[in-house]
C-alpha cells in the first residue's frame, strides 16, 4: 500500500524534527523550569519553589543590566566594523576582478580558526609587556611606551579589544556574502550611471548599497545573533574581567551557573536572554527572510 | 598572480561566469553555484578541485588570446584605468598582509625558544628555530588523545547531522506541506538559541543517561549547532534539483524511498560534501559544549588549548605549537575545497 506524500514527508521530517524536539527543545524547558526554583549547586540538595523570584533578582541585579549593555555594546561594535571592513573588501575584489580570485580564497582561511585559538592569538598580540602591538605602535614612535594602552587590562577599552578576534574571525564572512551580492548587479546599470558622470561616493550610496539592500540585512542579522552570543574569545582573552568589564551576557550566564552556583538565578537569566534572542530572531524573519518564498 | 597560467585562468573565467547570472538575486546566484557544484560532481568525487568546464563561454577571458590593451577592458564595478587597478593592488596587499599577518605570528612564534616567546620586547622572527615547543605541546599527558577526541566528535557528529538532515531537507523542499514550513521555520529559530542556555540543562541529561564524558554525548550536542544548519543547506541544495528527475524514476519503478536514494542523492552529492564540512567545522571548533560536557576523559582539544593557561601557567610556546597543529589541517582543506565551501557559506548566509 502507498503511503500519502503528506504522511511520507511527515516521516521523512520526523527523525530531526524528533531529535531536535529532545536535544534542545527540552533542554530549554528545563531552563525554563529550573528558572522558578531556588536550586543549591549540591547535587541531590532540596529545590525550593520560588515562582518569579529569580527573574526580580535578575532584574534588579547591577551585573545584569550591565551585561544586557555591554553585550549590546559589543554586537553593535563587532558588526559595524565587520561590515564597514567586510564591504571594503568586497568592493575591493569586486574592483580588481577576477584575478584577484586567489585572494579571494586566502581571505577566507579566519573562518577555518577556531574562536578559542583565535582568542588565545590575539591576547598573545595585546598583553602587556610582551604582546606584540604594543611594541609595534611604540617602535613606530605612535606610543610613549610600549605598555601605554592596556588593551586587555584597561576597563574602559577591554570590551572593544576582546571584540578584535570576533571581527577579525568573521570579516571574511561578510566580505563573501558581500562580494556574492555584489556580482548581481547589473553591469549595464553601473555603466550607465558612469556615463551619466556619477562619481564613487554616489555610485556606492545611491546604487550599490540601495541594491545589496536584502543581502546586507541578511549579512547583519546573521553575524549579529552570532556577535550577542559571542563566548570563546571573551572568556579566553579575560574571563569578563576587568572588573566585569568584558562580562557579556554568555559570560555572566555561565559564570553565574558554574562559577557561583547558582543555577536557578542562572538559568532565569538565560531565559531572558533567549526570549530576547528569539524576539529579535522572530522580526528579522519576519521582515527580512520571509523563507519560502523567495522564489 | 597576471601571469597564471592558461588553464587556473580558464578555472577562474568558468568560476567568473558561475558568479555572474544577471538581474537575479542573490538566492538564484548562488543555487547556480550549487547546480553547477552538484551537477559536475554527479560522476567524480566530491573532493579536489573542480574540473574546468570547457564548454563555457569565457568572455572576460583577457591575456592569454587576444592581444593586451592598455587599459584592462572593465565591466561593471570592475575599475578600468590601470593607474587605478595598481593602486587597488597595493591596498590588496596591504589588507591582505595585515589580515594574514596574526596567524604568520602565531606560526613564528610556535617556532621560538620557549623563553623567546615571552621576551621584552618581542621580536616577529625567533631568533633561532626550534621545534622544542612543538615537542612539549605534543608531548604533554593527554593531547594526543584529545585530537583523536576532536576527530571522533566531529564525525559522528557531522555523521549524526547528515543522516539526520538529509531526509527532512528532501521532505521540505519536494513535498512543501504546512508541517514543513513549520519545520524549517522551528530550525531556523534553533539557531538563534544560545548554547550556554541548553548546556547545562543537556549536560544533566547526557549524565542522567549515563553517558557523561563521552565523545557520544558531545557529539550529540554539537549537532543541535550542525542540525539546523545542515537542514538549511540540504534544502537550497534539494531545490536547486528538478522535480521531472525523480517523477521519471518514479515512473520507470522506483519506489519513492528508492528515487531518492538512488537518483536524488547522487545528484546533491556536491551539496552533501558542502553540508559535511560544515557539520564537522562546527563541532572541530566548538567550545563551550566541550567545556561544560567533557572532563578528562573526552576531552577535545579547543578545551585543552585553553587549560593550557591556566593549569601550566603562561607557557606560550606550546600554546601556539599546539593551536598551529590543531588549526593548519582544517584551513587547508578548506582551502582545496574553497569552491564547495564559498558556495555553502553564502548559501548558509543567505538561507539561514
């Protein structure tokens, strides 16, 4: 007997849609859960009910609302300067064409790093004392001293030097959805405007950029969600530190289960979090993706 | 990098043309790549690079046969005066040496004294070359099984993920009913949730299962990351292929189960390989999960790299020794399998 195309395509879906179900949809109920109850980090030690309780400490908790902002901070910081550098490049190799296609490739080897291996360099580059920029920036007469900014152990400027790894990770990224954009516009239309006498600045505000619209909405909205979950090389590079002062979101929600021991305040947090996560998901799809029908 | 020779030239033109679909967007772009992909490796093998396509026009095709003009014949964005395209080159190479430039550190490094490495002030070059830090890296009580570890998960994951992702894409994409919609949508939205939200959560449920500290358990979690991934690509991959192939087998006999596997699959082949890498990218990469899941006896090898720091005080030298092994394998394959991959990343962006 033949099985109808719905109930054949339900049973095809089903193994992923049942391993997801268990893996992850469960794991966040249980997130979910725990986030009602006071739970002591002793395993088989009593949990006490608390209702709300944890999401008011959440709230009301200065590391929170610190962490929501600087993970604010960062996203913005990371991917506007991913965008700026990746759309520079792109335009670059677009400009060159396709001899410059080798490059192209080479361009792409960060994405292949490991975050944590790309964490660990970077802090190499940055440290004090031996870390390499400083030295350099000194021996090229730019600094006083080869220890005059610490990038790592400055609280006013860490946030941004923990995010150098994460951009330059991901430029590459961003350059090739760029790049791939790029290669749809029409020539013909380029050179019309060439004619008419458009100069650079305008062919790229008023032509280029208008017509990657789509691309580079999908481009920020990817690299974006990536950025507000960045974890490896914030931890590796200063564990959140100075004073808190690189502490995301990721960091403060692992800290406060791992390091501190309390999960259920831990895990209230993280519910906020996705909720927050999941709105912003929730909009892009809505008014960017629309998948299915983009056809 | 003008004088190559004539048949990488005739590789970049068909590569070039593959790029160019006029007054389309960026989807049909690149489902064209991924036809063309999957189409070529039809009969060869899913690795290597891929033939050049004699059959393709190359209009851009300069050098070589026509003779030189001054100025390169530009088309679109491409910038024709040649005082410009110099200047373009050297801000090339000037990005391109910057960009490269922390990685060549790292290797540089991984080749000083281990007492070299953390001189004041530091020098680019070791002053002599050794393989000491190599050998201490290597050398240390469990790094070697924690690259047997890492391999381990990445394939059983990416295993897990293709046989997992495969049907539902192909479920998705030929019978397009509602709960499919639904489906891809719940997959998509899987990929915004952050990991340090279901680690712990999953971690107590892998120990309830008595498979703490396995490789199994960590694999399964770095497939909730592959999963939607690999569902998404599997998809654009799927619907780049025409229905009337699989009707036709259809028709000739074959169950649908059997058109699938017997004349579907060998097509998305390329789109499969495309879907692998990145499977076992992300979880040959992955951190979090490893740290929060593993302990010493699964431990893989991101999670050692970052003990390093911490257990042996700052021993530098094998830090880079150790992340210069771990990562030089993954970039380059990657890079003989650029042209999948550049495909699959812009696919990845694009869908998902």
């Amino acid at each position: 007997m033949r099985i109808s195309d719905r109930r054949f395509a339900l049973y095809l879906m089903a193994p992923a849609a049942l391993f997801l179900a268990v893996f992850v949809a469960y794991p966040l109920f249980r997130l979910v859960a725990d986030s009602l109850f006071k739970i002591s980090p002793i395993a088989g030690a009593p949990r006490d009910f608390v209702g709300l309780d944890n999401y008011v400490r959440a709230f009301a908790s200065e590391a929170f609302m610190g962490a929501g902002w600087r993970t604010l901070a960062y996203t913005f910081v990371v991917v506007a300067l991913e965008f700026a550098l990746g759309l520079g490049m792109a335009l670059l190799f677009t400009a060159l064409g396709r001899k410059s296609e080798v490059w192209r490739t080479v361009f792409l080897y960060p994405l292949m790093i490991a975050p944590i291996v790309a964490g660990l360099l970077w802090k190499f580059l940055m440290i004090d004392n031996f870390g390499l920029i400083g030295t350099l920036l000194h021996q090229a007469g730019i600094l006083q001293n080869p220890n005059q900014i610490g990038w790592l152990s400055d609280p006013g400027i860490v946030l941004f030097s923990v995010a150098v790894p994460d951009i330059w990770l991901t430029t590459s990224f961003m350059c090739l959805v760029l790049f791939a954009g790029l290669q749809n516009i029409p020539g013909d239309l380029i050179e019309a405007a060439r004619l008419d006498g458009a100069k650079a600045p305008t062919l790229l505000f008023s032509i280029i950029l208008p017509l990657l619209r789509p691309v580079i909405a999908v481009a920020l909205v990817v690299r974006g969600i990536d950025a507000a979950r960045a974890f490896d090389t914030i931890l590796i590079q200063t564990n959140g530190g100075p004073q808190s002062a690189s502490e995301t979101m990721s960091l403060l929600i692992y800290r406060t289960m791992i390091r501190f021991g309390d999960p259920g305040l831990a895990s209230a947090m993280g519910t906020i979090y996705l909720l927050a996560m999941l709105g912003v998901a929730f909009f892009a799809v809505a008014t960017i993706w629309r998948p299915g029908k983009d056809n | 990098m003008s004088t190559a020779d004539t048949p990488i030239n005739d590789r970049f033109a068909a590569e070039a043309v593959a790029y160019r679909p006029r007054h389309a967007g960026v989807v049909s772009a690149i489902l064209a790549t991924g036809t063309k992909t999957s189409g070529a490796t039809a009969g060869a093998a899913p690795t290597g690079a891929m033939p050049a396509e004699p059959a393709m026009p190359t209009p851009a095709a300069s050098g070589t046969g026509r003779p030189r003009r001054r100025n390169h014949h530009a088309e679109g964005l491409e910038a024709g005066k040649r005082t410009t395209r110099i200047l373009l080159w050297i801000v090339l190479a000037a990005a391109m040496v910057l960009y490269g430039f922390p990685f060549l550190y790292l290797l540089f490094t991984s080749f000083k004294t281990p007492i070299d490495t953390i001189a004041v002030p530091p020098t680019i070059l070791p002053k002599e070359w050794t393989l000491e830090n190599y050998a201490n890296a290597l050398g240390r009580n469990g790094v070697l099984a924690s690259f047997i570890n890492s391999a381990q998960t990445a394939v059983i994951s990416t295993l897990l993920s293709l046989v997992l992702a495969v049907p539902a894409a192909y479920g998705i994409t030929r019978y397009k009913t509602p709960s499919g919609r639904v489906f891809i949508m719940a997959a998509l939205v899987t990929r915004m949730v952050p990991p340090v939200a279901i680690g712990i959560p999953l971690a107590s449920m892998m120990a309830t299962a008595g498979l703490a500290d396995t490789p199994i358990a960590l694999s399964i979690a770095h497939t909730t990351i592959s999963l939607p991934l690999s569902i998404w690509l599997m998809s654009s991959f799927f619907e780049a292929v025409p229905n009337d192939l699989e009707e036709a087998a259809t028709v000739d006999g074959c169950s649908r189960l059997g058109a699938l596997w017997r004349v579907v699959i060998p097509v998305v082949s390329g789109g499969i390989a495309v879907t692998a890498i990145f499977a076992f990218l992300a979880s040959w990469n992955e951190f979090l999960f490893a740290l929060l899941m593993t302990a010493i006896r699964s431990q893989t090898t991101p999670v050692v790299i970052a003990n390093f720091q911490t257990q042996f005080g700052l021993d530098w030298g094998s830090m880079t020794a150790l992340a210069a092994v771990y990562s030089i394998p993954v970039i380059l394959l990657t890079l003989l399998l650029q042209r999948k991959i550049v495909a699959g990343m812009t696919l990845g962006a694009v869908k998902g």
